[in-house]
C-alpha cells in the first residue's frame, strides 16, 4: 500500500491536462444535473422565482472557477507541480472540502440565506461528493487513456524508426541494377563525381569506397532514412556517424572518424536543414515539459 500511495501521480501535471480536465468535470456536472435533477435538488428552491437552468449554471460554473483557482492558483502558490498518488488523495479531499464552500455560499444566496451550520455545511459536503465524484473518476481516466495513447503510439513510431534503421537500402546505377545494399549505420556520405557517385561505407572498423555511374538525387530517392541529409551541392552524409561538428564564419564544416583528415563543409543553401536536424536530434534527447 505505501508502494502504491508514495507512486509519482501521472496526471494533471501540465496546463494541458489541467485545462481539459477542468472543462470535463464542469461540462459532465452540468449535463448530470440537469439531466438526473440528483437528490431532487430543484424542490429546495422557489422555481417561481428562478429557473432550473439557471441554478444549475450558478452551480457548475462556480464549481469550474473553482478548480481554475485550485489547480492554477494554489498548486501554483504550494509548489505543488507534481504529486505522489497519496498526496494527491489528499488533495482531492482538500479540494472538495473547499468546492463545498463555495457550493454553501452559493446555496446561502440562492435558498433566501439560511441559517449557516456544522451540519448544514456536512450535508452540502455529502451532495458535493456524491455529484463530484462522478466527473473527476471519468475525466481522470479519459486523461489517463489519452497518456497511455500517446505512450503507445510513441513507443510505436520508435519500433518502426529501429525497425527500419536495420532494414538494408538499396544502391543502384544510372539503369537501376542494384550495386550495393548496405545497412544504414555503416553508410558514411555519397559524394558526387561528375556523372558518378562515390559511395563511402564501413565493413567493420574499415571504410570501403565504392564508385557506381548514378546521381545523388537518384540515390536519395531509393536511399530515404531520416539520418541521411544533403549538405552540399556534392554531399549527402549519415549524420548518425559525424564525429565533429565544427561552426565557422563559413558555416559548418564537418569531420568522421574513419576518415579524420577529411573535412566535409555544410554549404549556405542547406545550412538551415543542417540546423533543423541538430535541434530535432537534440529534443529528442532533451525533450521539452510542459
């Protein structure tokens, strides 16, 4: 059990999360009441004078700001960014407690000010759970669906990124007779030659060098894997195996381990998908949080 309550809580952690779930529970109380009409609530007031909807308006959208001031505001004031799932039960409680203020306030000024007691404010606390309870279980689990999804269909783009990372890419000539086929990871760079290109590739820790009569743009329509970028009228390289990224005046000029003493520059014109690249990979490493 502590196991469980000293667990990190995963939701309502971003503004996101906070904002859809907020909307659902104000949204869900709405058509919950005004469907159901709970506990025959509409008999506590004089119907001559107001109208059910608009009490059930008074109602749900106090109850909205509410959790706009709780979620927003006091986690906000506390440091409260992230729960455990027991400090979140008890937050929960917290803020029902205090839903129920307001739900009493609100009665007090709609049920001609009654008289305010321990007990009143008990029952009030027993019909704001009861009503509550409902919308915060459902929206919870809607956001929790919505987490595992976007978990799933993340993991699953990463299985087909390494799934086709081992997949080996055709290389073929001018006629489309296939020359090589090599796995991505032990492609170098493909640099052109005049009508041939100049396929640089590892077997183990040795660079090979192979030189097929075909054009860059026809390697690149056969060799598609996010990891291969042109950079030069000349040069499209793996940028998986660039050793060293150098900036200068000039733009990049960029080094391979295999080859050290070869220097491979980055021309202006596709500088910015240079760029692009390197701040995709870097995300993905560092992702951002909300």
């Amino acid at each position: 059990m502590k196991i469980a309550l000293d667990r990190r809580f995963p939701l309502l952690n971003t503004g996101r999360e906070k904002t859809l779930f907020i909307l659902m529970c104000a949204i869900f109380s709405f058509f919950f009441i005004y469907t159901f009409v709970p506990f025959n609530f509409n008999t506590w007031y004089d119907m001559d004078r107001m109208s059910l909807l608009n009490i059930i308006i008074a109602f749900s959208l106090s109850a909205g700001l509410t959790l706009v001031f709780t979620q927003f505001c006091l986690r906000k004031w506390f440091h409260l960014n992230v729960f455990s799932c027991g400090q979140y039960f008890l937050w929960f409680i917290g803020e029902i407690m205090f839903l129920s203020v307001i739900t009493t306030f609100i009665d007090w000024l709609l049920n001609n000010h009654p008289a305010i007691s321990v007990d009143y404010y008990l029952l009030t606390f027993k019909y704001t759970l009861l009503i509550a309870i409902i919308p915060y279980v459902l929206g919870l689990l809607i956001l929790f669906a919505a987490q595992q999804y976007q978990l799933a269909s993340s993991l699953s783009m990463k299985i087909k990124a390494n799934v086709s990372s081992l997949e080996a890419l055709p290389i073929e000539d001018e006629k489309g007779k296939l020359i090589l086929s090599l796995q991505p990871q032990n492609i170098l760079f493909f640099k052109s030659e005049d009508n041939y290109v100049d396929v640089y590739y590892l077997i183990g820790n040795t660079v090979k060098r192979e030189l097929i009569r075909t054009t860059l743009k026809k390697i690149e329509e056969k060799c598609q894997h996010h990891d291969l970028i042109r950079i030069h009228r000349s040069y499209t390289i793996n940028a998986r195996n660039i050793s060293t990224s150098k900036k200068t005046v000039k733009g990049y000029i960029l080094q391979f381990d295999h080859i050290p003493e070869l220097e491979i520059p980055v021309s202006a014109s596709h500088q910015k998908q240079f760029e692009q690249y390197l701040s995709n990979q870097a995300q993905s490493i560092h992702p951002i949080i909300d």
